[in-house]
C-alpha cells in the first residue's frame, strides 16, 4: 500500500507526457522521485522487527 502513491505519481506523469503537457510531467516525476527518496530512507532508517 505503501508504494501506490509513487506508482501513482509516476503513471500520472506519463499520461500528462502522453498528452503533451511539459510543466506538469516534469513536476510529476520531481515529486515521484522525492517520494521514492523518502520511501527508501524511512525503509533504510527504520528498526526490523525480527524475533528469532
């Protein structure tokens, strides 16, 4: 669930790069990869719960 919103984003950049619409797709990829950055250091930093 928690990599919908990427995906989302990702999608809706294409469809607006599909449409021709330039300012919008760039910003769209800018904000999925921001996401995906933020994605990987909240996956990096946080504790595994494991029980052995």
């Amino acid at each position: 669930m928690i990599m919908m919103l990427p995906f989302l984003t990702g999608m809706l950049a294409a469809w607006f790069g599909l449409k021709g619409h330039r300012p919008a797709c760039i910003s769209l990829w800018l904000l999925t990869l921001v996401i995906f950055a933020a994605w990987c250091k909240f996956h990096m930093t946080d504790p595994m719960g494991l029980s052995l």
